[in-house]
C-alpha cells in the first residue's frame, strides 16, 4: 500500500502530457452536495456519489487543462488489492446499473446516460465508461477508464480522446517501481 504521498508523486505533470497542458489545483472541499434520482443502486452510494472512490484512504489526484479547453483528471488511489478490487467492483456495478438517472445539486439538474465500454486490458482489473451529461441545454461526453494493478487503483476521466491517449502512460507511471 502506498501513502498518498507518494501517490501524489506518481501523478502525470503537463510535461507529461505534451504542449498545451497545464496542471491546475483540484478541488480539495467538496462541491456542493451531489444526489442521484432514478438510480437506487447509486443511490445507496448516499454521499459517496460525489466521490465514491473517497472509502480508499491513500490517494492523489490531478486535473489538467488541455488543448481547445479539454480536461483530464487523474486520480490515484492505494489499499490492499482485495479491497481495491471489492470497492470499485461495488461503485462500477452501481454507475452502470441505471442507463440514465437525474444528478441533483442546489444549482443544477443533469440528465446522465451511461454506457459501459471496454477498457485497456492492463493492470489486473479494468473498468470503461463513458458518461453523456447534459445540463443547461449543453452536453458533455465523459470517458472514465479504471484500472487497478496490484495496490494501487489508477481513474483516468475526460473525453474520449484524452482518455485514451494519455491513459496508459498515466498508469505506467503510477505504477512505477
């Protein structure tokens, strides 16, 4: 298991990302408070939606702006591998039990659609979703790729493209011995 520490210093830098990409701080309170409608099994996450991955207590994350304003997030987290394994098999089976469901804050009000795709075969487990949000009359495609290998659980978020370009090299890195 690794400390978030060390964590933190596997995290990508924009140098490793290319021209264009700039780190910038990730949020460190909670937005204001996220709820699921027409999703029991998220729902029963309760407050982990906003971050269910928050029950592993090592972790680090990341968020950059890329090229055209694109973003990419990249969050790593640390426990024992059956942990890991058991956590996030109960939040990817809850994320893509429901097609679509309603996500509620104070301000908004957003349609999601989800649809499981498959993920790099690397790492000891993996997971693939992309995520269509619309809110406002606009609409946003999320691409998230979870992958755990060994103790350390790599979630790499963002469009489609980013996702797939920059997610194997996040998880080299993350891996690093």
């Amino acid at each position: 298991m690794l400390p978030s520490e060390q964590l933190a210093a596997r995290l990508l830098t924009a140098d490793d990302l290319g021209p264009g990409y700039a780190a910038r701080p990730a949020a460190t309170t909670a937005s204001s408070e996220a709820s699921v409608k027409g999703c029991p099994q998220l729902e029963q996450l309760g407050s982990a939606v906003d971050n269910p991955y928050a029950m592993f207590p090592n972790q680090g994350k990341r968020v950059f702006t890329g090229p055209g304003g694109t973003q990419l997030t990249e969050e790593l987290y640390s426990a024992p591998p059956k942990d890991l394994s058991a956590g996030v098999g109960r939040i990817m089976t809850a994320m893509g039990a429901c097609p679509s469901y309603q996500l509620v804050t104070a301000t908004t009000v957003a349609e999601v659609r989800t649809q499981a795709v498959p993920a790099p075969r690397l790492g000891d487990e993996q997971w693939g979703q992309v995520l269509t949000v619309t809110s406002g009359g606009r609409r946003t495609v999320v691409q998230q790729t979870v992958i755990r290998d060994g103790a350390v659980l790599l979630v790499v978020s963002g469009s489609p493209a980013e996702v797939t370009v920059h997610g194997q090299t996040a998880l080299a890195k993350a891996t690093a011995r």
